[in-house]
C-alpha cells in the first residue's frame, strides 16, 4: 500500500497514515486502503488493541483532498462520503481498541477519523476541527453524530457551524480529547497505553467496546441488558476462569483471548 503504514509489536497494531506531503489528506486511495487494513487486522485474533495517527510532524490528517473534491458531481460526493462512512465504521466494529493519536491537524475529515476511534491522545501542538462549513458544505464523514455524542450537542453545533478550530487543551476541557501530552512523548505515551490494554483480558475488552457502542444508542435498561449478557457471557471463557485465578493466586494472569 502507498498510503498506509502498518507496524505490528507483539499484540499491538500501528496503523499511520503515510501522505505527509498532502498532511496526510483524505482521499479514495488513502480511505480505501485504510478500510481494507482495517478489515484485514479484524481477522486476526492476536491483535488486541490499534494506533492510529499520522505521517510527519504536522498533521494527523488535515482533512478530506479538497483538491480532488473541488470538482465532485453530488453523485461522486454521496460515494465520498459513505467511503468515509465506511472507514468509520469498521474502526467501530474491530475486536480491539483503536487509539487516535492525533500529533498535529486533524481537521474535518481527519477529526472524523479520530473521533470514530475509541478514544484520543493529543499532542500539545494538536489542532482539531469540523471547518466544513468554510468551504460551503458540512461535515460528511459522521462528524455531526461523532462530534455530537463526543461532547454534546450544542458543542457540536457550535463547532461544526463556526468552522472554528480548537486547540488541544481546549478539545480536553470540552472532552473532545482524553488526554494532552508533549509533542515527542505523543507515541510513546499512547503505545504504553495501548500495550497495558493489550494486556488485559481480550474478551473482556472487545466485550466493553460493543457494549459500550451499542449501549449508547438505545433505552438504559435495554443497555443495561446488554451488558448483563456480556458479563455472564465471559464466565464461560478460559480468561474469566484464568483472571481470578491469577488473583486469588497473587500473580499475573495469562490470558489467551478464549
């Protein structure tokens, strides 16, 4: 692939976006092999938690190539953008975490993409937005939904209808990010994260993840239910059996992701 980046230690997944000359902007090409290495990361068990993040120093991904859209028919617009969709939607389905580290722009488009992660670690320098509305058009890759149940929907609207950027301290205090941390400690920070994740029971998490997705759209006590089934459901897997073992042991568990 010439846009996608993959780097494998032990459980855990790099994915980068790799057009820094273009700040990694959002194309077919890019958005397609994305979504295949997503896909592809999706069949293999072992793999417990994804990074995500940009080439360069400067942006995670400065948005979708206004270039190649300047011209789009809304026919070629709508396939855009359920391209983007798409994208979006298999970083929610995976098995494992996704975690957007975001070290620089990461703007329309390329907010979208880090907002369909499980959560986001922000470089100091980090500087996010829906600033489509600039251009005359509005956010087309999940960013008013994402944005929205992120940090609420008057802050959504706010942000989406002003176009205005926020810097990282500003996108942790309205929760748009998890966490801010100095530019050269970015990977490092969110590697050590995701290697504690992978870590833990792999059933578990994959269990947290989609109850907590499926959860956020529908009635509590239907969440609650779902979440009930989850936790009974684990107690049939050789982690449960392993993870209180491991405790009333006094050592480290094993787990297997069985």
């Amino acid at each position: 692939m010439s846009t996608i980046l993959v780097d494998r230690d032990d459980h855990v997944v790099t994915i980068t976006l790799n057009r820094p000359d273009k700040l990694n902007a959002l194309n077919d090409e890019l958005l397609g092999e994305l979504a295949r290495t997503v896909r592809e990361l999706m069949r293999d068990a072992s793999v417990r938690c994804a990074i995500l993040t940009g080439a360069g120093d400067k942006a995670f991904a400065a948005g979708a190539d206004i270039a190649a859209m300047q011209s789009m028919t809304a026919v070629q617009a709508k396939l855009f953008a359920e391209l983007g969709h798409r994208v979006g939607h298999a970083l929610e389905a995976t098995h494992f975490p996704v975690i957007a580290a975001v070290n620089g722009f990461a703007l329309g488009g390329g907010c979208e993409l880090a907002l369909a992660c499980d959560f986001i670690y922000a470089s100091e320098q980090a500087k996010l937005g829906q600033p489509e509305v600039n251009l005359g058009v509005l956010p087309g890759f999940g960013g008013t939904q994402l944005l929205a149940r992120r940090v609420g929907a008057a802050r959504a609207r706010e942000l989406c209808m002003t176009g205005d950027m926020v810097g990282a301290e500003e996108a942790l205090r309205i929760g748009l990010v998890n966490a801010v941390v100095p530019h050269a400690e970015l990977l490092p920070r969110v590697r050590a994260v995701a290697a504690k994740i992978a870590s833990k029971g792999p059933l578990a998490v994959a269990g947290i993840k989609r109850v907590v997705v499926r959860g956020a759209d529908v009635p509590l006590p239907t969440a609650n239910e779902l979440e009930a089934t989850a936790f009974a459901a684990l107690f049939g897997t050789y982690d449960q059996r392993e993870g209180m073992m491991a405790f009333l042991e006094k050592r480290t568990p094993r787990f297997e992701g069985r």
